[in-house]
C-alpha cells in the first residue's frame, strides 16, 4: 500500500508516523483486551452491538441538524491460534430506525500479532472510532455510530504513562480507470500521563495528528489530489479531592493546526488554527464540562462540522468561530458486557448569538463467548 502514497512530502510524513509507532510501545489496548480473554487454541463469538440516538439540533450556517436513530450488530468468531496470534471473522451490519434495509452490510476480517507482552500490530478491520481517543474537533465522536469499523492497519500501545495508537485506515479502494478518488487517512494518538504528585495531581501531555488523503494515480476523477494535515497537542492538569472521594477536577488547554499540503482546498481554507480550554470535573459514572473554542480557518476532514469553519451543505465560510460549549456526560455498567451512555451537549456561538445543542443516548453490548477448544 505504501507505494500508492502519491508525494514526497506524503511518503516523508508516513515514514515519521511509522517511525514514532516504534518509539512508543507499552500494553495492549482497545480489541486486544478482548482477545486476552481467549487461551490459545479457543474458538470464541464475540458480539458486539451498539443502540444509538443522537439528536442533533443544529442550525448553524456551517452543518445542519439531523437525527441518527438506528443500531449496528456484529458478530465474530474470534479464534486464538497461539499467545502471540489471534484471528476475527465477522460482519458489520448498520441500519437506521425507518429504513427497511441496512445502510451497511461488510465482511469483517483481521490478523492481530503480538509483537512482545506489550505491543500489538492488527492488519485488516481495526475497531476504530472512539477506541482512538481523539479529540471531538479531530475526530467526531459520532463515528462510533456511523464509521466503527476501518480497514488497514493499527499498531497499540499503552501503560500506565504512555496510550499510543498509530493507524491506516483505507476508505476507498480505486483500480484502473475508476471515476473516484482513493481514500485514506493516518492517524496518530499518544498521551503521556505523569505519575500521581503530592498523591493530588497528574498531568497529561496529548499530541494527535492525522493526513487525510483523496487521490490516486491509476482512476480518472474530475477533482484535484487533496491531502489535508491536522495536528493537536497540549497540556491537560487533574486534581483528586480528597483522594477521588469527592471526584476529579482538571483543567486542559490545547492547541489545534490545519493545513492543506497541496495548496488549494476548499473555498480558499488551506490553513488554519484554533485554541480549546476546557474544564472537567468528574464524579463515578458522571462527567461534566466547560469550554471555549477559538478558531479562524480550521477544518478537520474528520472531525465534528460543528466546529469547522467551512460549510457541509452549502458554498460557504465563516472564517473565525468562538463557541462556548457545555457537556455532561453519564455512563452507567448495569453488567460488565453492558454500558449505558445518556450525553447532552451545548454549543453557543458567541458571534452569531446562537444556541445550538445535541443529546445522545446509547446501549453499547459487548461480550465474549466461548465456543470450543481446538487444542486437541
């Protein structure tokens, strides 16, 4: 795959990516938690199944509002072929409550490799989406309902100081003589968390980046060759009162910048940046949050319109966004297999003097099974 990348500049960036990949290794995260729970020679059905409704009530000049009511269902067998290997085959299934088919049917299939006792590489359907830990604006977090699985490749990492998660995700394959650009995205995600100060404070380093990438050699499409540049990182600090007993403060500003690698993008946005302060308090199951957001050009190909400067329905820019957002956010274990998420989150425009606002509600099921011992 990495003969497709089309630019220097492109390939310099990959190679840095897969470079850092190597740099920072700690313990297994994400799916492989999951396949820890198999000893080697087990056959296992895992079934993983989200129940979602997002509202939301949007009527900024840069995204409109819309509803997202359905559920997707994925069954897979999960077998543990040795302590380092483990295979998934499964499917992916999306529909939309008011629809009579599904939105998306897609065979699910990955080879996962322990590198040592703390690194796993996975080739194939990666489970993406928040299992990245990204930022809202970088990555929007409805993509665990709409885009949840990916294909590519992922290497995972994490301790009790260091989260790493470096992917490819391909979205678009082309051949020869096609009409549609190829399609990709890497990504990087690291955080390092310092240990517990004075047993009150810890502090948190993040740095993100993503290329998004619409082009191709070999397909004859009408648009221009794109390659969008997205990169984030600050300083986030959290103070325990009284020792957790009564939650957890923090307090976090970060810095956001964009740029499009290959001059033009659209309507003239080729770089931009933004600034984010927030402020959390978290008690058990229920978190709360304040911020503001500054921004003058920014886009994220990935990320939530909501913060963007260029429009997703019509010809349109608004060049410098401050937008004042609340969240409060619960998630309740009624079983180990099954977390309950109620969300509410306000935007308030400071420019336009609008309120805009979105509420989540989800049952997130996710279980393993055993089926058989292959050993023998």
């Amino acid at each position: 795959m990495l003969l497709l990348f089309k630019s220097k500049m492109m390939t310099r960036y990959l190679a840095i990516a897969i470079f850092a990949l190597f740099i920072f290794t700690g313990n297994i995260t994400g799916q492989a938690i999951k396949d820890t729970l198999t000893h080697p020679g087990e056959l296992s059905l895992r079934i993983k199944s989200i129940s979602f409704i997002k509202d939301n009530e949007y009527t900024t000049p840069v995204i409109e509002g819309y509803t997202l009511v359905g559920f997707f269902f994925q069954p897979e067998l999960v077998y543990k072929a040795s302590r380092k290997v483990a295979l998934r085959a499964g499917t992916h299934m999306l529909k939309y409550s008011g629809t009579d088919k599904f939105s998306e049917i897609r065979p699910v299939f990955s080879t996962s490799l322990n590198l040592s006792e703390k690194t796993l590489l996975t080739i194939g359907s990666l489970s993406g989406s928040d299992n990245h830990h990204m930022f809202d604006p970088h990555f929007n977090s409805e993509r665990l309902y709409t885009n949840y699985v990916e294909d590519g490749f992922q290497l995972t990492s994490s301790n009790d100081h260091l989260f790493n998660d470096t992917w490819l995700s391909w979205e678009n394959f082309i051949f020869k003589g096609d009409k549609t650009r190829e399609i990709f995205t890497v990504g990087e995600s690291f955080r390092y968390t310092s240990s517990t100060i004075a047993d009150k404070i810890h502090f948190e380093i993040p740095v993100q980046l993503q290329f998004k990438h619409f082009g191709g050699q070999i397909s004859n499409y009408p648009e221009q060759v794109e390659t969008f540049f997205n990169l984030a990182t600050g300083l986030r600090t959290d103070f325990d009162l009284s020792g957790k007993r009564y939650g957890q403060i923090g307090i976090e500003y970060l810095q956001f910048m964009n740029n499009q690698l290959n001059g033009t993008a659209q309507y003239g946005v080729t770089k931009g940046h933004a600034s984010w302060i927030r402020f959390h308090y978290t008690y058990k199951a229920l978190y709360f949050g304040v911020a503001y957001w500054r921004s003058h050009d920014f886009y994220a190909p990935n990320g939530n319109n909501i913060y963007g400067s260029v429009s997703d329905y019509q010809a349109n820019v608004v060049p410098d966004r401050k937008i004042i957002t609340n969240d409060i956010f619960l998630n309740v274990l009624p079983e180990s297999y099954l977390k309950l998420f109620l969300g509410l989150e306000s935007y308030y425009d400071v420019s336009l003097k609008r309120l805009d606002f979105a509420i989540s509600l989800h049952l997130d099921f996710d279980k393993l099974f055993k089926l058989a011992d292959l050993k023998h």
